[in-house]
C-alpha cells in the first residue's frame, strides 16, 4: 500500500508484492506501477509511504531509482518512507487500531511527523527507525512465525511414525515457563507468511539454511495430509477417490481469502487422476474456484465418506452433530470423536 501525503491530501494504492517462483526473490513491478502512478500527481513536498511488505534493500534497489528517473529529489521534493503494515483479514480494524508500527525514515524528522499521523489511529508504540531496517523486521516477523510453525509440523511427522499424540505432547511441553510451540496444521497459506521468508532466501541463498527447510518443511504439509488420506482410504477399504471431501478452501477460518491455501495447493499435489472427483466445500467461499465444489453443506456430506478439515471455520465446530457418522480426518484438531483421526 502506498500513501501520498500533500496539504492533508491522501492517496492510496493497494498492489501485491509475490515472490518469482524461480529466483525466490520479490518481484517489484506492481510496486513500481504504484509508485510511478503516485509521482504522476504527487505535489513537491509530499511524503511516499510504502506500506506494502518488501524485500531488505528494496526501496534502494528499484524505488530510489525510479523516483529520481523521474526527475525528483529525494529528500526535497518527495520525502520516502517505509512502514510496513501489521494486519490480518478479518481483523484489520482491530490491528490497525491496536498493533504496533514502525516508521522508516531517510530523515527522523520526517519520520516523526508521519508518526503523527499514524498516532491517529494507531493506540500503541510506534517505533521511528531507518528504512533498510523497517523493510527487514516486518520480513523478520512473518519468517520468525513460519519457522515455528514448521516446528510443529516437523514434530507431527516426527509422533507419526511411532504413533504418538503430537498434540498432547505439545501441550505438555508448553507448561514450560519458556516454551510455546504452536500448532500444526495441514500447511502455511496466505499472502504473508507462505511468501515473505522467500525474500530472504532468494537475496541470502548462502546464508538461510534453517529458512529454507522451515519453508521446505510447510510446503510438504498438504502432501502429508494427501497420504493420511490414503491411509485412511485403505484402512476402511475405499478406493473411490470422488468419496473424499475437503473441507475449507481457505487459507485460515472465519475468513473468505484463498489465497495460497493448503486445500489449493492439496490439490495442484495429487495427480491428474486422483484429483479428479474429490469434493470441496467452504461456507465462506461463494463463487467456484476448484472442480467438484459445492455450494451446499448437506449436499457436500451427502456425497462423501471420509470428511477432512482442512480449515477450523466456526461453521464446522457449529455442525458437529452432522458429522459424526464420517470417517474424518481433523488437521485442525478441533474435532473430539473418538475414532477420528489426525495428522
């Protein structure tokens, strides 16, 4: 997101920030766009802050540039700044009002005027830093996370293959004053922590060992829920794939966003011919988006025999009654039937 500040005038842009799926490292166009577009009207003096989550050395890298290719000076005419939004979907007001930011600044002074201006909204601490360290703690944040997720999904592995209960071991761990392992899940979605941590690894390739395998580690997830599947499948003697339903297309409950999904990217693992016939539901998601998904609840269960969560959505902790005659497979481990299984 970009702002544009100019005699109390404001202009926003909001634009993706992906990763290049070979090289790992950020692709810059729609920011540049963004920024190109906020030059055509910005008025001499105005402030340019970057919100979106980029790369370390991003703003010198290509934002630098491009603004004095334009013929403005940086400092002068357009004052540059970088404060990284700390937001999530279906909470964003809240966040907005009661999360922490922090203000990159090529010049403090600037820095604390913005800070201002966001100490409108903002109820916490806000931090005035440099700019080059705004762009790597928000890219921090996100990997920090996406590690310890990892840990737990390694850990899930690991009680898998000696039959043991991942989820009352960890519970049992964190009872430590100085442990809080979190839980794992059927895979990393979303726009933030599936794809900030490549950042690093596409500009440090040497140097990001532990990201790359915490990465590595949740990419592998949705391939593991795949073979719990066929377990199950063989367990009770059922060899029609199309008997299978995913519940939940989205990449975290209560939500309508799939974007990057373990139940999407589920889907683009199993072959052709396996993929063909296994049925998809998800109360927030109302337009089709995959083959065989259904717009129905009952419909959906009415079709199938082994009912797998991808996705903690209220509706299904709301509809457990229904569900109770279903082989299932929990990997959210909000289900408490006896016999159901887990990761």
């Amino acid at each position: 997101m970009y702002n544009r500040i100019s005699k109390g005038t404001h202009l926003h842009y909001a634009v993706p920030t992906p990763y290049i799926k070979d090289s790992k490292k950020l692709d810059p166009k729609y920011v540049i766009s963004a920024v190109n577009s906020v030059l055509d009207v910005c008025e001499k003096g105005a402030s340019l802050i970057i919100e979106s989550t980029i790369s370390p050395g991003t703003i010198d890298k290509y934002i630098r540039p491009v603004i004095e290719e334009r013929g403005f000076i940086i400092g002068e005419d357009v004052n540059l700044l970088h404060a990284p939004e700390r937001i999530i979907p279906g909470n964003m007001i809240y966040e907005l009002e009661n999360n922490s930011r922090t203000i990159g600044a090529d010049n403090p002074e600037i820095g604390e005027k913005v800070k201002g201006l966001y100490a409108n909204f903002c109820k916490e601490e806000i931090v005035v830093t440099d700019i080059r360290s705004a762009e790597m703690s928000k890219v921090v944040e996100n990997t920090f996370r996406d590690i310890n997720i990892a840990f737990a999904n390694e850990l899930t592995k690991i009680c898998r293959t000696d039959n043991m209960d991942v989820y009352e071991i960890i519970k049992i761990a964190n009872k430590h004053p100085r442990v809080n392992i979190l839980q794992p899940g059927p895979g990393v979605g979303g726009h933030c922590i599936s794809v900030d941590p490549w950042f690093l690894v596409g500009d440090y390739p040497d140097l990001t060992n532990l990201i790359l395998t915490a990465r590595k580690t949740n990419d592998s997830m949705p391939r593991h829920v795949l073979g719990r599947i066929r377990d199950i499948m063989r367990k009770h003697g059922i060899k029609d794939i199309s008997k299978v339903g995913l519940y939940g297309l989205t990449y975290k409950e209560n939500v309508d966003d799939t974007r990057e999904s373990p139940t999407l990217q589920l889907l683009e693992r199993m072959d052709e011919h396996l993929a063909f016939g296994v049925k998809v539901f998800d109360p927030f998601v109302n337009r089709r988006i995959v083959d065989h998904q259904f717009m129905n609840f009952e419909d959906f269960l009415n079709e199938i025999e082994i009912l797998v969560i991808m996705v903690g959505h209220d509706h299904i902790k709301n509809n457990m009654d229904i569900i109770r005659d279903k082989l299932i497979l929990d990997t959210k481990n909000i289900c408490l039937f006896e016999g159901s299984y887990k990761l």
